[in-house]
C-alpha cells in the first residue's frame, strides 16, 4: 500500500494553493438544478429571464458541489483525509454561468493536532472559487480532519 501523498503536517498555516480550471457545463448544471434546486432561475432559461439577474445561472449548491470535485482532484483523495466535522460559512457572492472557467484559491487558516486523538490534525482551511475574471464567486471557511504522518504522532 503507497503512503498517501498529503498528511496533515503538510498544510502550514498561511499556506496558499491554486488549482482548478473547470469549465461549467450548461446540461450538468441544469441537470443538478433539476434534480437538487428545481427553482425557475436554475432550470429554465425562459424562467430565468423573469428573475432577478434575468438569466440562467447555476444554483450555490452546484457551485459547492464543483468545489468538492476540484478540491478530490487536486488533494483531498491523495490525502489522509478523515472527513469534516462540519463548515463555517458559505458565501454565494456571484452567479456562475454556463461556460465559465472555475478555480480553487486555497489558504490554511490554521492548523492544530487533536486533543482526544494525537493521530489526527484539523485544518482549517478558507476556499475561494473564482471565476475566469477573478471574481470570487463562492467562498468556503470550514475543517478538514487528517491523519498525522507515523513518525509525527
């Protein structure tokens, strides 16, 4: 079995990582919607011109949603990953659209070994999710629990 590649000794308060680049497909966003957050400004472009931005935008959900693949695939499945206790806050500060490109700005916030378990580390860790023109469009504060690497415990 390979080690995995992050542990929680890895993740040093101040620490700042991009990544991302995922493009917003229209038919996965209106199929979310559909399923998920059936309201008209998610599922109808028709609906959608009635409302407030008058266009078709994707729901927070889904953005929250693109968020925990592109946090997978840049670390979180080659992690000692333990699960969350839990999220801070989320913020939808703008609509995400079909076609735009979406990025992770990444920042550790902190970072401390448990007290009822010296195997596992918390991080705290703030998630910008930023459009093709910078725009933070989301915003994640919340805790990741990992495992400490062997000879860290």
């Amino acid at each position: 079995m390979t080690q995995p590649k992050y542990a929680f000794e890895d993740f040093r308060p101040g620490d700042v990582a991009e990544y991302g680049g995922l493009v917003v497909d229209r038919d996965e966003m209106v199929q979310f919607a559909r399923e998920y957050d059936p309201q008209p400004m998610h599922v109808s472009e028709e609906a959608a011109h009635g409302s407030m931005l008058g266009e078709l935008i994707g729901s927070g959900w889904y953005t929250t949603a693109l968020l925990m693949r592109m946090n997978c695939e840049a670390f979180l499945i080659e992690a000692t990953s333990m699960g969350a206790p839990g999220v801070d806050s989320v913020e939808w500060r703008a609509p995400v659209r079909a076609g735009d490109t979406l990025r992770v700005r990444r920042e550790v916030l902190s970072a401390r070994r448990s007290m009822s378990r010296p195997d596992v580390g918390i991080v705290k860790f703030a998630f910008d999710v930023l459009n093709q023109h910078d725009a933070v469009v989301m915003r994640q504060v919340g805790s990741i629990m990992f495992g400490r690497r062997r000879e860290a415990a």
